[in-house]
C-alpha cells in the first residue's frame, strides 16, 4: 500500500488524518514540524504528501519549495486560513491540490486516493517502441520525431501546440498559470498579453477532445491550467 507523510502541527488534527489514512491501509508517516521533512522525503520517497501551510518554524510554502526542487510526487496543501492567495501561491509553487480546513477526513482520502489513482495511470517511459516518448492512457508522444497518437490514429498539432502539450504531459496534475506556461512555450519569444495562452490552450483541448485523448487540460478559474488523465 502507499505511503503517505502528512506533516501538521496540530496533534488531534496529525493523529485524526493518521488513523483514517491507516484505516484505509495507507502507511503513514507524521511529523508535527517540517524539521526533518526534506531529508526524509529524500530518503524514503513517499508516494504523496499532505502538507499544512501554517506551522512553527519552516512553513509548508517554504517546504513545498525545497521539495519541488528534487520531486514531483503528489502534494495536498492544506491550510486553516481561508484566504485565496493561500491557495494561489500554492498552485504556483507546485502543490496538486489545496484544502481548507476543516474538512471531513473521508474527503482528504478520496483526494489522496485520486492523485494516486492518476499517478498509476500516467506514466513517463524512457522510450517507446519507436523511440524516446511519453505514455499517458490511450495517447503517445514520440519526443524523438514529434509524433503524437491516440490510440492508432495520429494527430496534427502546430509548434506552439506540441510544446505546450508535451510540457503539460510531463507534468500530469500539475498547476500551472499563464505566465508559467508562456515562460515554458514561448520562452523568449513572447511579445504580447498573457491571454494568448488562452488561444493556444482553446485550439490544443479541441484537438485532444476530437481525437479521444485520455490526457484532457483544465482550467483553473483565476489561475491557469493543469492536464489531467480522464476516463
């Protein structure tokens, strides 16, 4: 079964998730602090963290920063305080999903149990029979000769098109807003309004929608988008 840190610094709310995930068969480990949580996500690679924003110390923007930094496991925020721009600033750093509290335990499981779930479906291969490529469900992309198939069909994508498809492949469940994406797709090459994003990603979920694609991309309204495995 999977291992799941959470990290709280309330001890009813640390032992109330630990004893649910447990229930469920999860493996838990808990830490009232972030002291010690970057070297033992290091060490032992859980498979998703459950991250309070509000604790003594190091708070868990700062931790979700380090981490990021080596790892791309799933990570849930979750936070006390219901302003928005905890929430922003989470996605932005790389968070997958933000909770308020307080929440019903069986709702944070059924969250973990979904970013779980997704990271069984996609994955990230070396190489595919014809070359270097990406596996998500039903569609390939061939990195080596920029092809990109749904089942046995193939599929016409722009320049723009393919990298931002691609990057968001990479990063299954991952947030990402506008002025991200441009600094990926564009690069330097950017002379415009960050809507443009917008377009692009208008012409590309189109295209994944005709075609069938497991891989479909979501907007995350006063944010950006995220590509995520369906059906």
């Amino acid at each position: 079964m999977a291992h799941i840190f959470v990290v709280d610094d309330d001890a009813n709310i640390l032992q109330l998730i630990t004893e649910y995930l447990r229930k469920d068969g999860f493996t838990v480990s808990a830490f009232p602090d972030g002291s010690s949580l970057v070297e033992n996500v290091r060490s032992e690679k859980p498979d998703c963290l459950i991250l309070d924003i509000m604790m003594p110390g190091v708070n868990g923007l700062a931790l979700l920063t380090s981490i990021r930094t080596f790892t791309e496991m799933p990570i849930i925020m979750i936070s006390a305080r219901g302003e928005e721009m905890d929430r922003i600033i989470g996605l932005e750093l790389g968070c997958n999903d933000f909770l308020r509290k307080p929440f019903h335990p069986r709702e944070l499981i059924a969250r973990v149990k979904g970013m779980l779930r997704l990271v069984q479906t996609y994955r990230l291969t070396g190489e595919t029979e014809s070359g270097k490529g990406i596996v998500i469900g039903n569609m390939t992309l061939n990195e080596e000769f920029r092809l990109v198939t749904v089942g046995d069909q193939e599929v016409s994508f722009t320049s723009r098109e393919y990298e931002l498809l691609v990057f968001l492949a990479k990063h299954v469940e991952r947030p990402f807003s506008r002025e991200q994406l441009i600094q990926q797709v564009w690069k330097y090459d950017f002379m415009g309004e960050p809507r443009v994003v917008d377009d692009l990603v208008k012409r590309l979920r189109k295209k994944l929608n005709e075609a069938g694609a497991s891989l479909q991309i979501e907007t995350l309204w006063g944010f950006g988008y995220k590509a995520a495995v369906r059906g």
